[in-house]
C-alpha cells in the first residue's frame, strides 16, 4: 500500500495522469475530464442508454475489432510482402512456420467479426429508431462505415494470394466492368466514342481502374495492399472520430428524448 | 454421397463436445429456473432434455460411426428433393411472417428456449451429414453460422423489449426507457463494462483464432478457375441476383441504391414516434420495410449464395453432394419474344439492312414497346398512382420529392422480389433487353 502511494505521489506519476485515482465522487468526474482517452465519453449518463439489453454493445465491439485489427495488421504488415513473388509463401509460413503466426487468424476472424457487429450495430440504432432527427447525419457517417468496412474487408481478402482470394477479387471485381457508361461492358458505353474510337475499353473503364490492369494481377495487390492498409483505414478513423463526436453532440447515447 | 465411416469418426469428436455443451446449457437454465424463478415444471423439462443430450454425447463419443446421431438417409433425401430456389425463399418468406405475425407467442422466454435448442439439435444431426458439414464447416462460412443464430438471438431480444414497450403504449404509459432516467457516472459503470467486454471479446477471438485455422488454399493461378467461384461471404446476396438480373443492375445498380436509401432512410422517415426505444406498432411501415431488405433480400439471399449454391451456380439441397455434372434446364424467354413470337406469332420487329441509325433505333424501341412499357408505367405511373391510393397519407406529409424517392426506392427494390417470381412463373429472363446497348433489364 506504501509503495503504491509513494508511486502515485511521484513525480513521474503525476506528470502522466493529470488527476488523482478515482475513488470518490468528485474524482471520478474529474478524471473523464481531464484523461485523453476517456474525454470521449461523458462524465455521466442515462442508465438506461448503457443497458445490456438496450445498446447490445455492438457499436462498442466493433470499434474494439478495429483497434484489434489495426494492432494486428501493423504487426502482419513487418512479415508480409505483397508481391507475386512473396505473399503467398509469407502467409504459408505465417501458418507452418512462423512463431505467432496465430496473427493472421485473429486478424481474419477479427475482420470477419468486425462485418458481422457492425451490421448488429445498424440493426439495433435500426430497431431503436436512433436514426431519427437529430441523429440523421450520425447514421449517414455510419452507413459510409458500413461500406468501408466491406471494403475493408474485401480488399484484405486479395492479401493471401491463393486461390480464395484472386477468384473471389475476380467474381467481385468483375461487376465493375457492368458499370453503366464507364465499364466497357456495362449499358450505354456503346455511346462513348470520339470519332469512331471507343473511350471505354477493357484497358480505359471502372473495373481497370479498380484492379490497375485488365485482370486480377500484380498491379491489383500492390493497389489493394495500399488500400487495405493505408488509404481506407485513414478515411474510416477520420469518420469514426465524426461519428463518435457527433455522438455526443447529437443528445448522446441513444435512448428516448 | 453416403457418410463414410471415415468422415463419421472425424467428426464425432466435435458432436460429442457439442451435445455436451448443450447438455450442460440446459443443466444450466433448469437450474436457474428451479432455483430463480420457481418454475420446477419447466426445469424438469430441461433437465429430461439435457439428460437426452448426454445420451447423445455419449453416443457420438462411442467410437461406433454408426451410432452418432444424425438424420436418417430417407429425410435428408426427402429435405434434398423437396429444396429448391423457390421453396427456400418463400418457406423463410412465410417464416418469418409467421414469427411476426405471432411475435408475442414466440418471445417468450421458453417458447424461445425451445426453438434455441430445436436449431442447435437440427444443426448438430446436420452435421453428421458429411455433404452438409464440408460447407458450413469451411472456415469462411463459419461466421455466416455464427450470424445465423446472432440475428435470432437479438431479434428476439428486441422484439420482446418492443412487445413490452407496444403494450405499455396501447395503455396510455411511456416506454420502459422513458420509465428510468436515471443517470449514473461513467466511471466506473461505463468504463468497466467496456472494459469487459474488451477482455470478452479478446478472449473470443483468441479461441476462434486458435480452434479455427484461416483458409488457405492452394496458390493463385488465373488459368485454374474453380467451380464455384463464390465473391466474399458478405457480397454473396450479390452474387445471388446475378441469377435474375445482369451484372450492371445486380453488381453495380441495386447495391449503389442499398447504400443510397440506407442514408436517405431518416429523411424519408417522418415518423416522430419510436425515437430511441424498441417498439414495432408505432413504426410498423419502416419496421416491415427494413426487416424485409435486411432479412430477405440481404441475410436469406447471402445464406442461399454460399451454402446452397454449388458448381455453376446450381441449387443443391443441403444434404446434396455438389457435383459438377448437374444439369439445369435454362429455358429462359425474353418478353419481347413472348409478346411478339409467342403471343402475336410473328418474327421480332427488326431493322431492314442497310438502314440508317436512326431507322435502327426505332425498331429497336417497336421491339422492346412491351417491355418498356410495362418499365414505364412501374416507374413512371405507378408512384403518383400511389400517391392519390396506397400511400395517400405519406404524399401528404411527405411533399412532392421526399415522396418519389422513397416511392421510387420501394419499387426498385421490390424489382428483386418481383422478377424472381416472374423467373419462377414465367421463366422470363428479360423485360427489355437491347444487346446493341449491352442493355438488358
């Protein structure tokens, strides 16, 4: 007990926790004030809205999935090498070789799960009409999360390189080549020429510019390597920050008004 | 293909852990019954049960292939020829129509209970079913498994806290969630049930992780495809309407106008009521149109895509070994040639040879005036018809254009349904189908 007070009065100690520990009212006010992680939370709120039953937690654990998934992606990112050459043998290895290879498994069920509670999530703020005003905006950031974890996911499921993952890529990434006007098999691209040449080619519409070649190829795990990994995961922190302010901002965590 | 004794030996090991776990569930909730809630009938049921369920255990764990419990061979051939495309989809269409219709039956508590325990034991004898048990045990359908009992399971959580809540309205009383506004501080009942549900989560996850290995097939190589190439679990709805529709409605289309009327939803919604509590009587409109996009057209057509549908795209039955060799009869018509060959017994307008653009063009619109037609007055007629019927009342709050997106949304989504009974009705493949615009509807 001495030494945990003689800690907690140091000097270090108090540099890095701005507050003393919450054991009273008064405290346990002030350190959801003053702490960096828990300012994102209110210092108090309806009892009702925590609930089990009521809030089924699904928002909660789907922003845990994406730290996990963040942790373990960083960390697979130092073995893994997204070239022909490589990605398949790192993830062979990944699975009969390499010490912690489990990552890959947390990771994948991570994403798989991450899907799954984030449709929970939509389905409950569905069901408690939490959608409506003033939330109207809140689920519209939240339905572009909804895609960009689908995104997410299905260009993580390219990464392997095995047979899964490039025919699955391929079947998916083929409806882009049906694009109305823009993929050169899609309804009206007939009626994109300049002087008799086609603008809309195999090599030149919406399915190319998804893969950056004319099939499921190197080019299209480099791209999906950058998008999976950097470009997707900085717009869905950026729009969780939103939808978590305006959480707060928009009357709080979901109950009756 | 007959369970082999190999297959059987395999997978006894996992049932016998799984009856015991249901054994020792029920053991559980009979207990709590007994002891919580004085329901000594109910436990004795429980307790009969989970004593059946070590019977069961026990017998999957004897080392006798045999004896592990499974679905005599004239059911699950019975199950197999009876399923098909059309059974599937209308079975779950009048299921869960009866779950709603009678929803205050099937939200209590044992009635629930009993069902749990009928869809675990069903899936446990399914799964001595070696065809049924290599699909839903490939790793990546496990979560589609695991989402399966999930939207029950909070399906019912929800309905019966919205049955509680639509009485307590009828009566003239808030919602049990107006009831209580008591305001409690975040540390320590916020921060410790997160925290919770962290080390819940992890602890989850790490067991997935270590019982389950992540798929990983052979080598990728762009000149083997397999047979079915199947997009991701999630997109498989998708994949499924390719059956009824082309890919640039089907791929590109229908899943942009998901998203668009997911957003344009609290919009649309002018009903002030069921603001952030469960209720169904006072929001029943969006309630059945949600429930009927997410479970029909979304989860049952994802559930059809991965575990029904094999070699080129095929329907098997969930017992049903998936070969490549089975034949299904394409006769699809198109309807400008039920209109003009069939019905009228004349050939399909078309361009003299040597015609101008413009010559070609419109026969090609005498052709498909049928289908167009039918299009343009689903599209373009029916909305304002609506408007002065069906949907009078909404016209009228809603004003001119929140009412024809939200008209103009239902229809198409109600495109799926309807042409998926058109297809089973009328084999029709097309209603208007231009191939000189790669333009087919």
């Amino acid at each position: 007990m001495a030494i945990g007070e003689t800690i907690r009065n140091s000097q270090i100690w108090k540099s890095i926790f701005r507050h003393p520990m919450p054991l009273d009212r008064r405290n346990r006010i002030v350190v959801m004030l003053t702490n960096f992680f828990l300012h994102l939370h209110p210092v108090s709120i309806k009892k009702q809205g925590i609930a089990l039953s009521f809030t089924w937690c699904m928002g909660g654990v789907t922003f845990f999935l994406f730290l996990v998934e963040t942790v373990t992606g960083v960390l697979l990112m130092f073995y893994y090498r997204p070239t022909l050459e490589w990605a398949y043998n790192d993830i062979l290895a990944l699975r009969d070789v390499t010490s912690l290879g489990i990552l890959r498994e947390l990771h994948r069920w991570g994403a798989h799960a991450m899907v799954i509670t984030t449709w929970l999530h939509m389905y409950r703020v569905f069901l408690t009409g939490s959608y409506k005003p003033p939330r109207e905006f809140n689920w519209v950031v939240g339905v572009i999360l909804l895609l960009l974890t689908l995104l997410l996911s299905f260009t993580g499921y390219l990464l392997p390189w095995d047979q899964l993952a490039i025919w699955a890529i391929t079947v998916g990434s083929n409806m882009a080549r049906a694009t109305p006007f823009l993929g050169y098999e899609g309804p009206g691209q007939q009626l994109l020429t300049i002087g008799g040449i086609d603008m809309i080619t195999d090599a030149s519409d919406a399915r190319f510019g998804l893969l950056g070649a004319r099939f499921v190829g190197e080019e299209t795990l480099n791209r999906f390597y950058v998008l999976h990994c950097i470009a997707i995961p900085l717009a869905v922190a950026l729009l969780l920050a939103i939808h978590f302010w305006r959480v707060r901002k928009d009357g709080g965590i979901s109950g009756p008004l | 293909m007959h369970s082999s004794g190999f297959f059987l030996k395999d997978v006894a090991g996992f049932l016998g852990g799984y009856y015991a776990f249901m054994a020792i569930m029920n053991g559980v909730a009979a207990l709590l019954l007994w002891r919580r809630k004085g329901q000594v009938g109910w436990a004795l049921v429980w307790t009969v049960f989970a004593g059946i369920m070590m019977v069961l255990a026990s017998l999957a764990l004897s080392g006798t292939a045999d004896l592990v419990p499974a679905l005599p061979l004239s059911v699950r051939t019975l199950v197999n020829r009876l399923s098909g495309p059309v059974l599937y989809t209308l079975g779950t269409f009048v299921l869960l129509t009866v779950l709603f219709v009678f929803r205050r039956f099937f939200v209590k508590p044992m009635v629930a209970w009993t069902i749990l325990n009928a869809m675990l034991l069903l899936m446990g004898l399914s799964m001595a079913d070696e065809n049924f048990a290599s699909i839903v045990m490939k790793p990546d359908n496990v979560p589609i498994v695991g989402l399966v009992f999930l939207l029950a399971f909070f399906t019912w959580l929800a309905t019966s806290q919205a049955v509680v809540n639509d009485d307590r309205i009828a009566r003239g009383l808030p919602p049990v969630e107006k009831e209580n506004d008591e305001k409690v501080l975040v540390w320590p009942d916020l921060v410790y049930t997160e925290l919770i549900c962290m080390v819940a989560v992890s602890a989850f996850l790490l067991l997935w992780a270590i019982c389950l290995p992540a798929p990983l097939e052979e080598p990728a190589s762009s000149v083997k495809t397999p047979n079915p190439s199947k997009a991701p679990w999630y997109f498989l709805g998708l994949q499924e309407m390719l059956v009824y529709f082309d890919p640039w409605y089907a791929g590109v289309v229908l899943p942009s106008l998901v998203i668009f009327g997911l957003m344009a939803m609290p919009y649309l919604d002018f009903n002030k009521k069921g603001n952030g509590y469960y209720s169904i009587e006072e929001r029943k409109f969006s309630y059945l149109t949600y429930q009927f996009g997410f479970f029909l057209l979304w989860i049952t057509l994802i559930i059809l895509g991965t575990f029904l549908r094999g070699p080129n795209w095929n329907f098997f039955g969930p017992f049903e070994f998936w070969t490549p060799y089975k034949v299904e009869v394409l006769n699809n018509v198109d309807l400008p040639q039920m209109f003009w060959v069939n019905l009228l017994d004349q050939p399909l307008p078309k361009a003299p040879s040597g015609a101008s653009g413009l010559v070609q063009a419109g026969y090609i619109l005498l052709r498909e005036a049928p289908g167009l037609l039918v299009m343009g007055a689903y599209l373009v007629l029916l909305p304002p018809l609506l408007a002065v019927t069906l949907f009078r009342g909404f016209y009228a709050k809603m004003g001119f254009i929140r009412y024809m997106i939200m008209a103009n949304l239902m229809l198409l989504m109600l495109t799926l349904p309807l042409k998926m009974v058109l297809r089973w009705t009328l084999n029709l493949k097309y209603i208007v189908s231009i191939p000189e615009l790669s333009l087919n509807f």
